[in-house]
C-alpha cells in the first residue's frame, strides 16, 4: 500500500476544456475527501464521501464541478469549462473511519490558460 | 468559515519547545480537535488528534484545555524540519482548514 494517489499529478489545459483528476485512497479507507488549494491558503473543502455516498459539498461544488466515487473506491473530480480561476492544487485525503487520521495525497496541480 | 482562530506566524529556535495554540469557542462536544502540518509543495500530513484528553505522539503533544475551547500543540524541540504551516481542525464529519500558522524555525 503506498498511500493515496492521485493522478495525474500535473494537467495544463486551455479555457473551456473539461478536466477530470482521479484519487485512490488507501485500500479499505471508507472517507474520502476532495479539496482545493491556492498559494498562500489553507485546503478549500469541497466534498467528502463516506464510502459510495458524497454526504457533503460546499457551494464550489455545483454547476461546473461534480464529484464521484462509484462502488466506494477511488473517486473522480471534474471541472467543466474550466477558468483561470480554477487554476490550483487539488487535494485528495482519505481516511478509515470518521473522526481518525487522514492521509493526503500529493495532489494534482491543475494550470488553465 | 473555519471555526479555529490561530496566529498567522509563529517563531523558534531550533532545539528549543515551540506552543502553537488554537482557539476554538464554539467547540461542539462531538467535535475532535486535528492538526495538520503541510511543508512546501506537499500535501497536509496529519500531526494529532484528540478529544477531551491531553495526548501524546512520537511527532508532539496535544494540551486541550478543560473547556475544550482552545488547544495547544507543543512541539518539544523544534528542527528545521518543522518549519511548516500548522492547521488546528475541529473535525465533526467534514474536515475544514483555516488560514493555519506558519512556524519558521531558526538556527
């Protein structure tokens, strides 16, 4: 088990493109969390799923951002019709029950130009 | 609409204990209290955690105070490789960041 992964790990893309990021959790991890961040910022929550259930999201995550985890294991974010503004880490953590530690993963630096 | 206050900035010297606090006030009973580290260019790694107890780990030591409305993280002595930005977390199903503290650490 090395840990969360996400891919990939780099993505340029030009405005108005669609970007999809995937994130493997630890094996049998049941919480999974997605957030974004931006130089000089603490992570931006913007969901979380309890195994196949997304049980939260904040408002970022309507319209052009949809997250999923199908059957529970790993889970994908997409942005539709990107914009500059979307341009930052996006952080992927998960952890085996609620309350415990979570594990982060090394993220996935999304550039729009 | 983080529900920590931490100072933005924080120093120390190396070898020498460093006390990061947190206030959290509006504290649930259900809520833990997490902290977070994330050096440069990587992913936050969680730090400790706790609920009501003071706790202590092989990384640092957790002081939560008896109304659970603040916390401190105490690193015994700091190193360089410290230097990071600490984030105190009350965690109640989701998982919210504040601004964090960043600790520079001097030789």
């Amino acid at each position: 088990d090395t840990g969360v992964s996400q891919n990939p790990r780099h993505k340029i893309t030009k405005r108005g493109q669609n970007v999809t990021f995937r994130c493997d959790p630890i094996s049998e991890h049941n919480r999974l969390y997605w957030y974004r961040q931006t130089l000089g910022q603490g992570p931006e929550f913007l969901t979380y799923f309890q195994n196949e259930a997304q049980l939260e999201k904040s408002r970022l995550l309507s319209d052009r951002f949809s997250a999923e985890r199908p059957k529970g294991s790993f889970s994908t974010l997409e942005i539709q019709r990107t914009e500059q503004g979307d341009s930052a880490m996006y952080l992927c953590a998960s952890s085996s029950r609620p309350y415990e530690e979570a594990f982060f993963g090394q993220g996935t630096r999304l550039t729009v130009v | 609409d983080a529900k920590t206050t931490q100072p933005n900035s924080m120093e120390s010297n190396e070898e020498e204990p460093v006390h990061l606090p947190c206030n959290h006030s509006t504290i649930s009973g259900t809520d833990y209290i997490h902290w977070y580290r994330q050096l440069p260019s990587q992913g936050p790694e969680y730090v400790i955690h706790g609920l009501t107890s003071n706790v202590n780990n092989r990384m640092a030591s957790l002081a939560i105070a008896e109304d659970r409305k603040s916390s401190t993280l105490i690193l015994h002595r700091a190193t360089l490789r410290d230097a990071a930005v600490y984030y105190c977390i009350l965690l109640d199903n989701d998982m919210r960041f504040g601004a964090g503290t960043r600790l520079t650490v001097k030789p």
